[in-house]
C-alpha cells in the first residue's frame, strides 16, 4: 500500500509517548501522531486519549525526505461545531474593511504574494523574516518621526 498525503487510514496504536502516539498499519509501516494533532482541545497527557492496541482513524499530513510518516486523528474526524456567536463574529469582521495605521503603509504598499501549499519550511521562515523586517523597519520610520517632530516643538 502507498501512502499519499491525505490519506485516510485505520491503524493500531503501538507505542505512546510524551510528544505523541506511534500508529502502525497493516501493511507493516507506522507513523507518528504528534500530541497537537490528537484532538481539538488542548492534551496534556497523551495517554489520557489513547492507550495501546486502541484502533485509531488517523489522516496523512505529511511525509518527509527521510521517510517519516506524519498523522493527525484530529484531522481525521469531524471538526467540533463552531458556536453561532463566533461564526457570526466571523462573517461580521470579513465584511469590514481593515485600516491600516500610519506607520504600516509603506509595507502595505508592497506586492503581497499569494501563500504556496508546497513550499518548504525554510521558504515559509524565509517570507516570515521578510515580512517582519520590513514592518519593523515601518515602526522604527514611524517612530523616529514621531519622536524627531515633537523634540523639535518641546524645543522651539
């Protein structure tokens, strides 16, 4: 059996840690379930949810170079309803226009390009760093020529 991502699996759980659960598939290879992707509230202790031998439906989040297969059971199942008052919340910010302060329109000004699925983590973090240059970069301008201007009238 090849696995893709997306995947969607029934497998038994054979070894429990403090950072997940290792799940094992008929066809003799296993994965692991990181303690985030156990369940939609927060886990503490992940054997407070599984124990071994406990048949889990997990799905396949991911497959790194080395062959690691990473699962998630929350995934898997059906995600928790959203309260009315939330989704409400919601559709009510979606609708409202976003303002921009001052000091962050230089950056906003600058092209945004649209998120890639399949780019690596080093890219991701690579963006990040850009991003946040250049809006720290915006807040130093700002504030340099907020505090620059009313040193000039405490002055004059």
């Amino acid at each position: 059996m090849d696995l893709e991502v997306g995947t969607v699996l029934e497998g038994k759980v054979t070894g429990i840690t403090k950072f997940g659960a290792f799940v094992s598939f008929p066809s003799g290879k296993s994965g692991l379930v990181h303690i985030s992707e156990i369940a939609y509230p927060y886990v503490q202790n992940v054997g407070d949810h599984l124990s071994d031998g406990q048949t889990v439906k997990v799905k396949v989040i991911g497959i790194d170079e080395n062959g690691r297969i990473n699962l998630s059971i929350k995934k898997a199942a059906e995600q928790p309803g959203v309260p009315q008052r939330a989704s409400q919340a919601q559709n009510r910010n979606q609708k409202m226009p976003v303002r921009m302060p001052a000091y962050r329109t230089a950056a906003a000004s600058q092209p945004v390009e649209a998120p890639l699925n399949d780019t690596s983590f080093e890219d991701k973090l690579k963006r990040f760093m850009q991003d946040s240059d250049s809006k720290i970069s915006g807040i130093k301008q700002y504030s340099d020529r907020k505090s620059g201007s009313s040193r000039r009238r405490s002055r004059g």
